[in-house]
C-alpha cells in the first residue's frame, strides 16, 4: 500500500499540469452527456494521470485501463471516451475505469464500481526472482484483452522494485513492442526476444 501511495503522488505531481488539460475535454464530454466524474479526488486524479502517460507514451488518450491491442480497429474504439462506456455504464454503473457516471448515481454506486476496478487490477503478481509473468490474466468481454494488462503489472511491480533489471514475460508480441515504449518514456533500457510460446523482454532499470 505504501509504495502504491508513493506511485500515485510521483505521478500526480509529474502530470499536474498535463491533468489539467485532460480536465477541460473531461468537463465538456460530461456536460454534452450528462454524465459526472468519479467524486473520489484520488480515483479521479489517478485516472487523469493514467490518461496523461498514456498520451505521453503512446502517442494517443487510449483508455487508461487497457494498453494498445495493435489492432487499429479496437484501438481507435479504446480511445478515451470509448465506445463501451454506454454498455459498461448500464452494467456496472460506470465506465469500466469508473471515471464517468450517470450524473445522478449515488456515492454508494461509485463506490461500488471503483472497487470493482481495483480489485480488478490488484490481483497477486507472479514475480519471482526478478521475472514477471504477465500471462494468464482473464480477458475482458468487450475487448478481449487481459485485466490487469502487461502494462499495469509491470507498473505495480516498479513501485518499490529494488532491482537492476527487471524481465517479463508476455504472450503477445504486441506487449513486447508496448513495453519498448513504456520503456523509452522511462528512460530504460530494453530488449526483448521470442522464445517457444512466449516473449520474452528484459528492463535495464539502472
């Protein structure tokens, strides 16, 4: 939890001022729609972050839940708004990100859907000496990708990381190519390889 916390105001401070242009879209879409923003500051502010290094690293404000697929089609569908909100409002409540709402639910509700996503992404990772396996996650209905995706594991997994590299292990190589991003935005060093049945990338952290 600690280092969770740490992870959260190093990147509220480092997006600041990016989160506040994200903010000004953010209050257009939701009065067009009628909709309201997760009244959590923390969820909200940690959603924004997660939009602005998905920009920042990607190129695009795709959906701060869900890394690129590299399929074009869904990507375009992933950015943010997406084009789920309105199936995912009616079953969950929210959104999947539980960053828009109907503008008359409950604080109960919101409540209710932001814990939903957390427990979502912070399931147990399967780290073990200095390797991180990715795979084996459940995938989404909608998008047929996994919840948590490589990208938020990897990132879990460096809040608090006391090691020089860190490997991980990805299904797709489409993740191995996203990592090689992720990685450049950070300033480490990367290389990734295809092995049997899986890829393979390791992160120069120092």
């Amino acid at each position: 939890m600690i280092n969770m916390m740490i992870g959260f105001f190093k990147d509220y401070f480092k997006y600041k001022e990016a989160a506040r242009k994200q903010q000004k879209w953010i209050e257009k879409y939701c009065e067009q729609k009628g909709y309201a923003v997760n009244p959590s500051w923390m969820m909200a502010t940690n959603l924004k972050s997660n939009l602005c290094e998905m920009e920042a690293t990607f190129g695009k404000r795709y959906c701060p839940c869900f890394e690129p697929s590299g399929n074009k089609e869904l990507d375009k569908k992933m950015m943010c708004p997406c084009e789920y909100i309105e199936d995912e409002i009616a079953e969950y409540g929210t959104c999947h990100c539980a960053l828009f709402g109907p503008a008359d639910l409950s604080k109960e509700q919101w409540k209710a859907s932001s814990k939903r996503l957390m427990e979502e992404y912070q399931v147990p990772k399967n780290l073990k000496n200095g390797v991180l396996d990715t795979r084996g996650m459940p995938l989404d209905p909608r998008r047929g990708l996994p919840v948590p995706d490589m990208m938020h594991q990897v990132k879990a997994v460096l809040n608090g990381y006391k090691g020089d590299t860190l490997t991980v292990i990805m299904e797709r190589e489409q993740e191995a190519l996203n990592l090689e991003k992720i990685a450049k935005y950070r300033g480490y060093g990367y290389s990734y390889e295809k092995k049997e049945n899986h890829y393979e990338g390791t992160l120069q952290l120092h």
